[in-house]
C-alpha cells in the first residue's frame, strides 16, 4: 500500500458501524499491514451506543435480549474469512446474570467498551476521527474520491471509501399519518406519530385522560414503562399501584395481542439438524428462478415446513409420551407431504393438538374471535397473556424455543434472497422478538388496576365530531373516542418518505431501491448498487436500511451471525480496494 494516506467514511457510529470497525482491526493485519488511513466516523450520538442505545436515556427502558444473548465479537461458527477475534457477551463483561434483562444504559456502555477497543486494536498507521455531526449527502465520480458532506460544515470530508452504517431512521409522515396530524392541530388533539418512544415528548399525554394506543409490539412496551413507572406508579407482588399521573392507555392492533414473551428456560439435549427444508440449495433454487419468486408463494410453504420439522423433531425427542408413532415413520412422511395431507398426518401422530404447529393461529390468535362486551374483551386478553406466559417459561412445551431456533436459522439464509417485503419481518418478531415475561406481567397488572384496557384486534382509527375514535372487530359496536392518540411503531423509512438527508440525495442520483424502499446492495460484500444492478466500487451499506437486513439489533453467540460475516465481508473489501489504489490510478 502506498505511504500516502488513505481516507474511509463510515456514516453512523453505532452497533453496526462499531461492528465494521472490530472487522477493519481484525483484517488489517493482512490486508494492509504498515497501511496509513484515515477512518472518519460520522454521528451526532456517541460512537459505540448511537442514537438507540445511548447512555442519556430512561434507567427504566431494558433490552430485548437475555444479556447472555448478546455479543458484539465473532466466534467459529461465523462463515468468514477473516480472523475470529473473541470477546465477552454482555453479561460476562457487565459481570451480571445471564438471563437478566439488561438496562439499556448498560448495553450502551458494552457497546462504548467494545468500540474503544476495536480502536485500541487497530494497527498503528490507521487513525479514527469522531465527527458529531449529521452526514447530509455523499457525492463524488463514480471512480475518484468521495465528498461526505456534513450539517454546519462548508467542506467536505475526502474518502476513498464510504460506509453507510445507519441503522434506524426517521420518516416523514404518510397520508393517514399528514391528515390525523392536521385534523389533531385543527381541533386542538395530540397525535404522536410512529416515532422511537424513548425519544417521543409524551408530556401532553395528560393523568387520568384516555389516550389510544395504536400498535401492540415492542414501541408499546417502552410507552406503557415510561407513562407508568416513569410517572412515578410502582409494583408491589402483581399489583400495581398508580401515582395519580398516568392516562389511561387503550391499545389495539391489527393482532390485537401483545407479541409472544420472551422464552424463559434454557436448552437442554440434541439440537434438531438444521437446515433441514430450508437452507444453501433451497436458496440457489429460489434465486435461479428465471421469473423470479413470490414470497408466499414459493418461499412461505419452505419456511413453514422447516419450522414444522424443527417444532417436532423437538417434541418426538424430548417428549416422546405426548407422540402416537416413531419419529423415524414420522420424519419419513413428513419429508414429502403436501400442504394438504400435512394436517392428517401431524393428528395421527401426535394426538393433543396444544402440541401441534398451527402457525396461522400463531399469527392470528383473535381472528373470528369476537366478544360481547368490552369488560369481556378484558377478561379473555388476560386470560391469553396469562396463558402465553405460562407456556413460554414450561419445558414441557420446549418445541416451542425448537421453533425459535427455527426462527433464526431461516433468518439467517434468508438474507441472500434480499426484499422479501415487510410480513415476514413483523411475523417473526411477533413470535420471536417479543417483550421480556416481566413486562408481560406488568402489563396483567396494569389492566387489573385499569390503567391498561385493551381494544382487539384489526383496530380502525377515524377522526370525526372533534376527537379520535377507535373500534375493533373483535367487540363489534363498541368505540372508544379520545383527544390522544399514539402510534406505538416504529417510523418506516422507506424511499422517498426518510428524512434522512443522505439517503434521499442517494436515491435521488440513481442508487436502486427495493419495492420496500430499502436500499439494494450487493450480497457478497454489501457494495450499493445503481439502477443497472451495477455495485458502486466506493460506497458501502450494512444494516437496516438495506434489503441485507438481518433478524435483529445483536448477534446470539455460536448462531452463525450473518451481520458478522456481512461486516468481515466489506471491511475486508474496502481494505483490499484501499490497498490496491496505487496500481489502479497507474493503470
């Protein structure tokens, strides 16, 4: 490599961008050894943390994820070809119980460790600059250098190479969203759009008010914390004892359930043998169609049949009393049944049907289910909670954490076929990234002390006769009005509708985007394609905003981590493009 410097640009220093730096420390002892380069990280929020897991947010906010669960270092199970460099999980680090669900001020100063000493790793000609600004567009020739172009700067930063490492963004409103907004200022409401709740202004959410709650998943948790707790109420046993300052929160949503607990014991015995019916081949088949796929089509019935097979080599192994005939008949015929003779051949042989696999009940746990009043709504929603939670912390149903595993395998080979549209993502986080089991039974308590009333599932939303209405399929006739209202998602970013600055000037000078919206990017090394399907030589991006997204925010360690090796892969291709610079200007 040349002894004049070199410059990269990693946009967004978070998790994913901390991660790219652990992989640039691990190769550049091969790649460009005695190397002088510049890595210049761009992000308002500290390096390491980011803006999600930042230190200067609410004591009372967890993770998602068993401590033991998370780790930002690779280890032999990670198909790449640069060096396994090990380290702590978070619990081994912070020194805590595996199964305890850290705070995230916790995992922000994890994520700050891990990043000084990715940097602390680099070799001695490799230098990193922090600069706390917002990245506002990227332009450049297609084969010189880069200009990154910062908030409150008139002169660029020059790279070689630049990295997008975004992670969540913001969105600008869509037209359901634009016109709840303008009938709110109209009539003087609150609407709080899709927004990060740790961020949210819920300070005009008033006590003792209604306010409709409109999403049931993992943004709904952390408002329910912080309008509860966070406003001084508390718990005793399984009671919850209310300051005086909460509103009085009604949820629905499209499931109208909260998503699946958090599963609570461990693994014990023989793992199934996955892939199984969705792996490496069935992916080349996919991507070999010459018209192309259609997710439920041709990807959905795979994916379903792998999650069986997973569920029941668990329940015939470990609990064999609960089976009818031998796994070895059973595994036989399940090989090459259909669709159709699935459902005969699972009741003959496993004849209590809690045991069976009904994915679609899984999915849709109130579809046709309809109750004769609101108090009875509450009543049966506690009923399920209280259900799902026993189950979720019983080894007798351990099929369950077999899908689970399922889950992430089918993830993990899932990032090849690129967008697969929004379905998916959400099925598997209803399933398998749902809330930690305390926070479900603070939820039971919460509607036992009224605070929490539910709604139902396939929730409408209308703004009439000066306030915001809610109705739901589930209690037919009955409505609940308020002058609040919350949408408890996250913000979806997508294409034209990101406020991200950079992003928008991208796809404004030609880089593909998906149906989605995401990004297109090359799946070897994460390369930004144009609208050709040519990959960029000099721009990068990993995460998120990508159709190479992966399951989650962090890796399980020993699950292969398909974010670690889609991070060895580019840091080790912007390492040897920065070390080949030389010989290509010659040429």
């Amino acid at each position: 490599m040349s002894t004049a410097r070199r410059s990269l640009v990693i946009v967004g220093a978070g998790p994913r961008g901390t991660g790219l730096l652990e992989r640039i420390a691990a190769n550049a002892p091969e790649l460009c050894a005695g190397a002088e380069l510049d890595v210049h990280l761009v992000d308002p929020h500290p390096p390491g943390a980011g803006r999600i897991w930042r230190e200067a947010q609410s004591p009372l906010l967890w993770m998602n994820s068993h401590a033991e669960d998370v780790t930002m270092f690779t280890d032999e199970t990670v198909a790449m070809e640069g060096p396994v460099r090990t380290g702590p999980t978070l619990h081994e680090w912070a020194g805590i119980d595996g199964r305890v669900f850290a705070g995230r001020l916790r995992q922000g100063a994890y994520l700050r460790w891990v990043y000084e000493q990715a940097v602390a790793a680099l070799p001695a000609g490799i230098r990193v600059h922090h600069h706390p600004r917002l990245a506002v567009r990227v332009d450049g020739p297609h084969d010189g250098r880069q200009r990154v172009w910062l908030q409150g700067r008139t002169e660029p930063l020059l790279a070689d190479l630049v990295v997008l490492t975004l992670g969540h963004l913001d969105a600008e409103l869509d037209d359901e969203q634009s016109a709840l907004a303008a009938y709110a200022r109209a009539h003087g409401l609150v609407h709080l759009p899709p927004d990060f709740t740790a961020d949210s202004d819920l300070s005009p959410l008033r006590a003792g008010e209604p306010v409709l709650v409109r999403g049931f998943g993992l943004a709904f948790v952390d408002l329910m914390v912080l309008l509860t707790e966070g406003r001084g109420g508390r718990y005793e046993g399984d009671a919850y004892v209310p300051s005086g300052r909460e509103p009085v929160l009604y949820v629905g949503s499209r499931r109208g359930v909260p998503y699946h607990s958090k599963i609570g014991y461990d693994w014990t015995g023989e793992r199934p043998p996955l892939p199984r019916f969705f792996g490496p081949a069935e992916i080349d088949a996919l991507l070999a169609r010459p018209d192309g796929f259609d997710f439920r089509r041709d990807v959905w019935p795979l994916i379903e049949k792998e999650l069986g097979f997973a569920h029941y080599h668990r329940l015939f192994a470990a609990h064999p009393e609960r089976t009818a005939v031998a796994w070895a008949d059973f595994e036989e015929k399940y090989a090459v049944a259909d669709p159709a003779s699935l459902p005969a051949l699972v009741a003959a042989a496993v004849p209590d049907p809690a045991d069976r696999l009904d994915l679609t009940t899984l999915d849709r746990p109130l579809d046709g289910v309809r109750y004769p009043s609101h108090a009875a709504l509450q009543e049966g929603l506690r009923t399920y909670i209280e259900a799902d939670l026993a189950r979720r912390h019983d080894p007798a149903y351990s099929a369950d954490l077999a899908v689970f595993l399922g889950l992430l395998s089918v993830y993990g080979h899932l990032v090849r076929l690129g967008d697969i549209g929004p379905w998916w993502h959400g099925f598997f986080s209803f399933l398998a990234s749902g809330p930690p089991g305390p926070r479900l039974r603070q939820m039971l308590a919460l509607s036992r002390a009224g605070v929490l009333r539910f709604l139902g599932a396939d929730m409408t939303v209308t703004a009439e006769e000066g306030v915001f209405r809610a109705t739901s399929a589930t209690v037919p006739g009955v409505a609940v009005e308020a002058r609040a209202l919350v949408e408890a998602r996250l913000p979806h970013p997508a294409g034209e509708r990101t406020r991200d600055r950079l992003l928008r000037a991208l796809y404004a000078d030609g880089a593909l985007t998906t149906d989605e919206g995401l990004l297109a990017v090359d799946p070897v090394d994460g390369r930004l394609l144009d609208r050709s399907g040519l990959p960029h030589p000099r721009r990068f991006a990993l995460g998120p905003h990508t159709d190479a997204r992966g399951a989650g925010a962090f890796t399980r360690p020993r699950t292969g981590g398909p974010a670690f090796r889609q991070n060895d892969a580019a840091a080790r291709a912007a390492l040897s493009f920065l070390r080949e610079m030389p010989c290509r200007a010659a040429a």
